[in-house]
C-alpha cells in the first residue's frame, strides 16, 4: 500500500523521465502495439468492479475497459486489469502505469486542472449518502451530530464529509481506512455508526454485510458524484477514443441496439444506426481504431442499458434503479452528442 | 627523514597520473561532478515533464485547505474547516512521535524484565519467556498488528454496554474512555512543586554520592527522590486548593463523547509495535547480560555484595555496553515499523499525509520528499541520542 504509492511516486518520476523523448507517439499506437489495454479498476467493489469466483475481473466498469478492448481490438478479453486504491489511482495514471482509469471517479475541478487528468464523460451519476443502523432509529442525516463515520481514504466523499456536517453545525468522528473491504469489516463490528460513500457504493456494500436488511441508507443526498472513466492530460487522441467508446455505448441504447439484435441492426434504415455500426461513413477509421468498433463494442460487451442491468441494476443484489442514469428521453441525464 | 625529503623533492618529476594520492583526488572529483550532473539532469527533467503534463509542482499545497478529518490529533485542536495539508503534516509528525514515543518505552521495559525472566532458574518463568519471545520474533508484524485491531480490539462491547472500571473509565469498540483533567487557577503551583523537587534530587544524588565516596555510607536516593516527586507538587496542589476538574465522558445517542479518550487504532499500533519489538529487546538483553563473565559475578559475592547491587551496578552497567547498540536499530525499527498504521486505520504521517493529502492535493513527489525527510531526520535524531548514551557508557580507559 504504502509502498506502491512511493513505488508509483518513483515509477512517475521515471515514466517522466522516460517520456521526455517520445511525448508525441501517442497512446493508442502504443496500445495497439503491446496488444492490451492497461485499465485502473477498484480494488473490489461489487458490480462496479470485482474478480468473480473464476478471478475473472466483473462489473459496470470494468466493462468500459472491455468496450475499449472491443473497438480497439475487435476482441473485449485484451484488457489487463490493475486494482488501485482510491489513493493510488491517480499516481498510476499520471505514471502511465495505466492507460483508462475506469475506478467510480468523480469528476471534480481540482482533479480535472490540477492533476494533469481528463475526465472523458460520465458512466454513472452518483450522490453520497449515509448508511447506518436501523435499530439506532435515525431517520435524517440531519440528526447525526455526534456520530463516527467510517469512510475511505482519498475520496471527495471525505471532504463532502466534512463539508456537510460544518454547513449543518454538527460534529462528527472519523475513522479512516484504505480499503472499502476493511471500512465494511469496522462498520459492521460496530467501530462507527455511520457508512458513508456513494450511494451506489453503499448498495454495493450494505450487500455484503452480515445482516443487509438490519441497515438503511439514509434520504439525503448531500452531494454531486458524477462518476466516469478518466486518461491523461493532453491526450487528446487517446481521449477521443476513451470518449465515443462511452458514447457509443449511450447511443447504442438510445437507438435500441443490443447485443442480441446488432446483426439484423446492420441493416436497418435509420442512417444514424448504420454510421454507429460502420456500416456507411468511416467514423471508425477517423478515430483511429476497428471501423466497425462500434458494432464490436455492442456486440461482445451490449449497449449501456444492458451493462447497466447485468451488474447494478434491479435484479441484481445492489437494486439500483436507473434514476438520473436513465436516457435523456426517460427522464434521466444520459445524452450523447449525434454521430454525425 | 632523509629519505622522505629526498622524495619530496623529487615529487614534481612524477607525473599528476602516477601520484597515487593525486589521482585519487581526480577519481573523486569526477565521480562527485557526475553524481551533480545526473542529479541535476533528473531534477530539471522531471519539473520540466510534469508542467507538460500539466501536474501541478511545488510546495504551494502545503498552504491550501485540506478539507478532511484526521481521526486522532490529540496535541492540536484540529478543525476540518480551518486545516490545511500543512496542518495535516504537523498532526501526522506528531502522531507518529507519539505512537513511537509510547512504543519505545513499552518495548524497553518489556523487553528487559522478558530479557533478564528468560534467564531465570524458574524453569516455568524461563520457558514461558522463551515462549513470548519466539511467538512474537517469528510473526509478521503487519499480521500481529491486523490480529490486535480486528481479533482483539475489534470484538470488544458495542458502544451501548460498555465495560465501565470504576464508573470512571469505559471500554467499548469506540475506545477506552476516561476523565479529562483540566487545570484551573493556580495549577502553577503544582508544576512549581514538580520543578522544586527535580532540582531537590539533582542536589541529593550528588551529595549522597559524594558523602558515599568519602564516608561509604549509602543514602537510600532513589526512594527519598520517589518520595519528594510526589510529595512536593501535592503540597503545591494543597496551597492551590486542589486546581484540578475533571470531563467526564457523557452517554450520547451513537455512545460516549467528551472527556480522554485511546482510540482502539491507537492502541492496537503501539501494543503491536511494542510487544514486537519487545521480543527482539529481550534477546539482545539477555545476549548482552550472558556476554559478562559469570567470574564478576562471583567476585561481587566473594566480597559480600548483595545480589541486587550486583546485578544493577556491576553486571547491567557492563552488559548495557553490548546492549545499547543492537538496541539503537530496535529503536529505528519501531519508528519506521510505526507507518504500518494505515493497514488499521491510525492517523500518522504516511496515512494521513503520504496518504490522504497526497491523493487530495496530487503532488506524489513533493509529498513522498517531505514524508522521507521526516523518516530521516527522527531516524538519525534517534541515533545520534543513543550515541551520546552509547559514548557516555562506554568503558573508560584510565
């Protein structure tokens, strides 16, 4: 842990060193040379990302690492996966030790300018919210003054934290730890009251409790969690790709393209459907990957609604309705630009 | 002498290359000015990469607001809304000199009286010494420290059945709570008495040495110093009126707030690091005790000194010159061991500084700089003591 962080410190010290020469090559050449796509995923948190009883990594973002995989490889396996912490996260990308960091973000000024990162867009549009015991009979996060918040370290959730209980005049403990497998094991032994993180995070975690149906998450949402996929500053390219893989994902849903029907879709009248697909046009080629990246994407990984529903959604043990990640045509904020 | 002036004088015949001692110096003078150039090539190599990379630089963030609790900071009154990664900084030094101030002394104490009971002819007390120092010399001490936090630590009361010593101080998960002493007017007093007495048993040590070298007559120092330690700063408290009050903790809804309080992290680190290290303090005293003759021993007796006053001014005084060294590294071990913390949850400077802020504020290189730094100078601040206690140990040859 700590050591990785000093070793990523170096490693960023050298990777500084050795790019000197070479800044201009360019990621996605590199990417296509070494023939994997090296993708920063959470250390373990249900649905989102977590190695299943096979060790195969799973869940809503390590599917965006496999869409890339697909439009750049025509294959969503070529991926290799690193789990950081939410403290060593950055360090990597600004290594290089990864190419996509697809780990819960949020998308945040400081880290967008400061950092030397860019966030491509949104996959998933978080709050923070608390969760606590139901026999405690807390009913708002209003009434928490005085209690101890486990949380995790290195995370906006830590700051919202404190933003929120100095707005409300109130006081809080904390008790801090790296990794959300250890904030559950003190949560649930009973070392704080309170569990905060994104509420999706929460769901994730409130499944794995010893007895889930004995905790609540509370209303209130205090803050803003935009979530998404992020690549180094000033690589535009490799940006652009990273970028419309997500919104091909978006868009294939908007359209009705699933993985089941993207054959017969081919061949469909709507021109925007076969642009998307590569059928007509040479987005593809433009980008710089597969011309039928798009079709490949859909086809191994399925459209946003499909990855949606098969770690996160309603059926699964996290029960996230899709909310504010609905399309912009069902009330929710999904909205790509055209393919055009 | 002849010879050597005769050399001398021929020394400018001999080539720059061939002078031994010269070319020395050349070796050296190259090797220092690659070592600046490489050095200086690294600096300017990654300043100029990180600005292309549009990652901030400079020591600018120290200033900034941090904008997060730290869990423990028992020396500052450390506000989230006011601290910046500065402030940070400064709890976390503290918190690890705390944590290595505490773990020092447990392991020392520990590790003699486990040093000098290995030794013992008790077979029980021997065996069971011996036993203490295998288990805990031979387990990972990250291990050791998870087993206390969450196998021990971790399985203590919740917060509404507390386990209450003397309704003054609680134990449950959250900690072991206790009363909070806050000084009133007039506390002066009290450190008056305590400063009084100190300069007391200065005078009295001298003076009962001095009356021992010349008249043999020993003075009993150490309990008369004992008892002039307490009683003086009580006669001073007396005058005062007792300037003393004390904050209770109080049962809120999520359990007991106010008054003193050891958070489990806490105390999982520094029973962790001291019983580890306690283990290896115990082999290097008894190493050090089993290193003098058993020959002195039976001198002292031969002349009818007691037992005790062999041991505390014949053996130890000549073991502690083995001991003192090995031990020097315990020391730095402990200190260094002490940033295992952030596996449990403790707030030192890796956790909340190498950790936290460095993720918060971004600047990997700046803050790993800062954090080693720290690392380096207690590390030799610590050596450089224990050599000053080393030296004025050492055997004096007259």
């Amino acid at each position: 842990m700590v050591l990785k962080s000093i070793l990523t410190a170096a490693a960023a010290a050298t990777a500084a060193l050795t790019i000197a020469g070479a800044a201009n090559a360019g990621i996605l050449d590199d990417v296509k040379k070494k023939g994997h796509l090296q993708c920063g995923v959470n250390t373990g948190l249900t649905g989102f990302s977590a190695p299943n009883d096979k060790g195969k990594w799973e869940g809503f973002d390590v599917d965006f690492c496999r869409a890339m995989s697909a439009a750049i490889f025509g294959d969503a396996d070529k991926v290799k996966y690193t789990p950081l912490t939410s403290k060593e996260r950055f360090t990597a990308l600004q290594s290089g030790e990864i190419d996509v960091l697809a780990r819960n973000t949020t998308w945040t000024f400081t880290r967008d300018v400061n950092l030397g990162l860019e966030f491509i867009g949104n996959n998933y549009v978080d709050g923070q919210g608390f969760m606590i015991r139901k026999d405690l009979g807390v009913k708002s996060a209003k009434e928490l003054d005085g209690a101890s918040v486990c949380i995790q370290t290195g995370t906006t959730t830590e700051l919202n934290l404190a933003d929120f209980f100095r707005s409300n005049n109130m006081k809080f403990k904390s008790v801090v730890f790296e990794k959300a497998d250890e904030i559950r094991a003190a949560y649930d032994a009973g070392r704080c009251d309170v569990y905060t993180t994104d509420r999706s995070g929460l769901a994730a975690q409130r499944s794995l409790l010893k007895k889930p149906d004995d905790h609540v998450v509370l209303p209130e949402v205090v803050s803003k969690e935009p979530l998404g996929p992020v690549v180094r500053h000033g690589q535009s390219e490799w940006g652009d790709v990273a970028r419309w893989t997500l919104f091909a994902l978006i868009v294939a849903e908007e359209l009705g393209v699933t993985s089941a029907n993207v054959d017969q879709m081919k061949s469909s009248k709507n021109p925007e459907v076969l642009r998307l697909l590569g059928v007509e046009g040479k987005m593809g080629e433009q980008l710089g990957v597969r011309q039928d990246w798009a079709y490949q994407i859909v086809k191994s990984v399925g459209n946003y609604g499909e990855i949606y529903e098969r770690h996160v959604g309603v059926n699964t043990p996290l029960k996230l309705e899709r909310g504010l990640n609905a399309q912009w045509t069902k009330g929710g904020l999904l909205y790509a630009p055209p393919f055009r | 002498m002849a010879a050597s002036s005769e050399a001398q004088s021929s020394a400018p015949s001999v080539s720059l290359w061939n002078d031994p001692k010269k070319r020395a110096l050349i070796y050296q003078a190259i090797v220092m000015i690659a070592l600046i150039i490489v050095a200086a090539y690294i600096i300017n190599n990654t300043a100029a990469n990180l600005e292309k990379r549009g990652i901030a630089s400079g020591f600018g963030f120290l200033q900034s607001p941090a904008g997060f609790d730290v869990g423990m900071s028992p020396f500052l009154k450390y506000d989230a809304a006011k601290a910046t990664h500065g402030t940070v900084l400064t709890v976390g030094i503290l918190n690890t000199l705390l944590v290595a101030f505490t773990g020092i002394v447990i392991a020392t104490v520990l590790g003699f009286i486990m040093g000098v009971l290995r030794l013992s002819s008790n077979w029980l007390v021997s065996k069971l010494a011996y036993l203490y120092v295998e288990i805990t010399r031979n387990i990972p001490l990250l291990l050791q420290l998870l087993f206390w936090y969450f196998a021990v630590l971790g399985t203590l009361p919740s917060k509404r059945d507390s386990i209450s010593i003397f309704d003054l101080f609680f134990l449950n998960i959250e900690g072991l709570f206790g009363p909070l002493p806050i000084p009133q007017d007039g506390f002066w007093m009290v450190g008056m008495g305590l400063i009084v007495a100190i300069v007391a048993v200065i005078f009295i040590k001298k003076w009962a040495q001095k009356r021992q070298d010349e008249t043999g007559q020993p003075f009993p120092v150490f309990w008369v110093s004992l008892a002039l330690l307490i009683a003086l700063p009580l006669i001073g408290a007396a005058i005062a009126g007792f300037p003393l009050e004390f904050e209770h903790p109080q049962q809120n809804r999520f359990g007991l707030r106010g008054g003193m309080i050891i958070l489990p992290e806490f105390a999982a680190l520094v029973l962790g690091l001291s019983l580890y290290t306690a283990g290896f303090i115990a082999e290097i005293v008894r190493a050090g005790i089993q290193a003098i003759s058993r020959g002195q021993t039976e001198a002292a007796y031969a002349l009818g000194v007691k037992p005790g006053i062999t041991m505390r001014l014949i053996i130890i005084p000549q073991a502690l010159r083995v001991i003192v060294p090995p031990l020097t590294s315990q020391y730095l071990n402990l200190t260094k061991n002490s940033s295992l913390a952030v596996a449990i949850g403790g707030a030192e400077i890796v956790a909340i500084f190498a950790g936290t802020s460095l993720n918060q504020a971004g600047q990997a290189i700046e803050i790993i700089a800062i954090t080693m730094a720290f690392y380096l100078t207690v590390s030799l601040l610590i050596s450089m003591f224990m050599n000053w206690y080393n030296r004025k140990i050492a055997l004096v040859e007259r």
